[in-house]
C-alpha cells in the first residue's frame, strides 16, 4: 500500500528550491490565526488568558512548522499535494476560528481539527514515501505514532467542561508533540530517527520560515493600523502609532537584515541541515514569532489607550512581546553562525528588564516609545558591527 506516484521534490547538486504559491496561499490562514491569537490576548489580559493564549499559540506553531518539514520534502507542483494543502487550508481555518472560544464552547472543535490535521497530514506523508525514501518513510511511521499519542489528551480535554482540567490536558498533549523532535521521535521496537536522514532542501526551508515572520510583523502592521485608523488622532495616540510603526520596523531589520541570509546560507551548507533545521527554526523560531503577536497586541492597547499608567497586563505585554523577540533573535544568531551570543541584544534585554519596575508609574505610550527605542538600538548597533558581514553576505 502506498503512492506509485513520486511526489517528492527532485534534489540535485546546485539546485535551490523555492516556495511555491500554494504554500503561500496556505499561510494565509496563519495570517487570520495569528489575528485571533493576538486578539485573544487583548480579550483576556490575566494571566491565565496570557497562559492560554500561549498554549494555543504552541499548537498553531507546530501544525505550520509540521506542513513546513512536509512541504520541503514534497513537490506541491503535484496535483494531490496541492489538494492536501488545501484540505489542511480548511482544518486549519476551522481551528483560527474556534480559537477565541477553544477554552469554552468551541474546545471541541479546535481539538478535532488539531488532531484531524496532524494525524491526516503524516498518514498521507507514510503513503507519499514509502516506495520512494525508506528512511523518511520509516520516520514517518514514528511521526505517525507520537501524533496518535498526543490526540487523546486533546480530545479528552475538550469534552471536560472545567477550564483548568482542559489546560492540563492540553499541556500534556502540547508536551507530547513539542518533545517529539528533541527526542528523534524514539518508538520502542522502531528506535529513533537520524536528523541526517531528514533530507532539508535550506533554502526553501529557510525562505519559509522567514515568510512566517514577514506574516507575523504583516498581521502587527494590520493590527495598528486598523486600530489606529478608528482611533481619534490625538497626540498620544500619533505617539503610540509612530512608536509601533518603528518598533515593527526594527523587529524587521533584526531578522532580516544579516541574521536570515547568514542562517539561510549556513543551513544549505550544513552536513546534518535537518539537525540545523530541527533546532533554530523549529523550536527558536517559536520566541521570536510569539514576540511579534504579543508585541502586535501589545501595541493595539497602547493605541486604544495610550494615557495614564500601565496596568500589569499592559506592562507585561509592552516589555514581554519585544523581550521574547529580542531572546528569540538571540538564540537563533548563535546557533546559525555566530560564535558568541550578540552583545547587542544581551543588552537590549538587560535595557528592557530594567524598565518593568519604572514602567508601572508610565503611560503605554510612553512605554512604547521607550521600548522601541531600545529596538532601535539594538539595530543600529548590529548594523555598525557586523557591516563587513553584511557586505560578504551582499557580495555572493
């Protein structure tokens, strides 16, 4: 049993390839999903409401980053590739869609549609493979197992009614599928899987990471604009806007101006590119993406109000969303090719650790006018240090 059809990507010395359309289309459902994350956070801002959103974020992250590992081996050029994208496409708009309400009426839907999606998508990758990549086919059929492992938890989460219950669940589910990787997806009986058996093709995989974060800092942009477009235009809020507008742009330039192409380059060069791969954009991409929703958030409560002190929640999200970014960009630099952790944003995150006591006796305008200065800083400060990097990277 299985697919007499090779639909895998051809690979061949020099060859690069790139993201296709469909899979583009297919993240624009993450541009709704984020949307609601982002939205979900400002609903509740307590710290369950912070918990939750975090959690439902996670599994967001892994349904992506999971079609992103597939869609590097397959070749969406293919008829039943596309069909399968398009079909994960309305699993995983009904999941964006209950996720304001999975905590509470909706928990079903969200977990069937979690489950359905993962459990679908590697059976279908165990028929693509098993006439055509042994080793991947083998790997899969351990994915398979471990996605089947966690669905009962999601499941059994969904049907009980009492929220606290339903986390814990959940949590046990989200540490299942988070563990699996670190762990090689070890099965007794099958062993665990070899990262140098993970055949990642770096540039497409990278490009596809990096149009994640262009979608995550596109959903922040529309976020402030349309909030800021039904805001009457007061100087704290210009400040506010102006502040977000800079901040989003910085976040940009700490991601893409050195940090991408470095990382993209050293992936195709890689020896073990799926241990690489593993590493810094499956798991250290996960920070810096929820950097960008919470800041985005973060952002649309400066605007809506910019005046009088900061709340807690306000505070944590201000701070928080541009520290997870910050933290994220950190770890990634230094295991895509820096050999020591950048000063500049060790510093950043020292800058911001010491606003959160003053930042309670401030305005969220004013707050975000601090904290994206600090971005700023930090930009300015890698663009001047690492400019003959920038110029070898520019030069090839």
């Amino acid at each position: 049993m299985g697919i007499r059809r090779n639909l895998l990507r051809p690979r061949s010395e020099g060859r690069h390839e790139r993201v296709g359309f469909i899979e583009l289309f297919f993240d624009l459902v993450f541009v709704f999903a984020v949307t609601q994350v982002s939205h979900a956070l400002i609903e509740h801002p307590d710290p369950v409401g912070f918990l939750q959103a975090g959690m439902l974020f996670v599994a967001l992250w892994w349904v992506w980053v999971d079609t992103a590992w597939v869609t590097n081996w397959l070749d969406v050029r293919h008829m039943p590739v596309r069909l399968l994208l398009i079909v994960l496409m309305a699993t995983g708009m009904l999941m964006a869609i209950s996720l304001p309400e999975a905590f509470r009426e909706r928990g079903l839907v969200f977990a069937i549609t979690y489950v359905v999606t993962q459990i679908g998508r590697n059976l279908f990758m165990i028929l693509a493979l098993r006439h055509h990549n042994r080793d991947n086919h083998l790997n899969f059929i351990r994915i398979f197992l471990w996605s089947l492992a966690e669905a009962p938890f999601w499941i059994a989460g969904a049907l009980v009614e009492d929220a606290g219950q339903r986390m814990a669940l959940w949590a046990i589910g989200l540490a299942i599928v988070s563990t699996g990787p670190i762990a090689a997806f070890w099965v007794p009986g099958l062993g665990r899987s070899d990262t140098a058996t993970w055949d990642v093709e770096g540039h497409h995989f990278s490009e596809r990471c990096g149009l994640f974060i262009i979608i995550a800092l596109g959903e922040s942009i529309l976020i402030t604009g349309a909030t800021f477009a039904e805001t009457e235009w007061a100087l704290p809020v210009v400040v506010a806007f102006a502040a977000a507008f800079v901040g989003t742009v910085a976040m940009w330039w700490l991601y893409f101006d050195t940090g991408a192409t470095r990382a993209a380059r050293l992936l195709a060069q890689d020896k073990d590119p799926g241990r690489m791969a593993r590493l810094a954009y499956t798991y250290f991409h996960i920070p810096i993406v929820a950097g960008i929703i919470v800041t985005a958030a973060s952002d649309e409560m400066a605007l809506a109000h910019p005046t009088g002190h900061a709340g807690a929640a306000e505070v944590a999200a201000l701070i928080g969303g541009p520290a997870l970014y910050l933290f994220g960009n950190l770890i990634f630099k230094r295991t895509s090719g820096s050999e020591y952790f950048p000063l500049s944003h060790i510093v950043g995150l020292c800058l911001l650790g010491a606003m959160v006591l003053p930042a309670t006796r401030l305005s969220p305008a004013v707050i975000s006018l601090a904290v994206t200065a600090i971005l700023v800083i930090v930009a300015v400060w890698e663009l001047i240090s690492l400019r003959e990097t920038r110029a070898e990277l520019q030069s090839e």
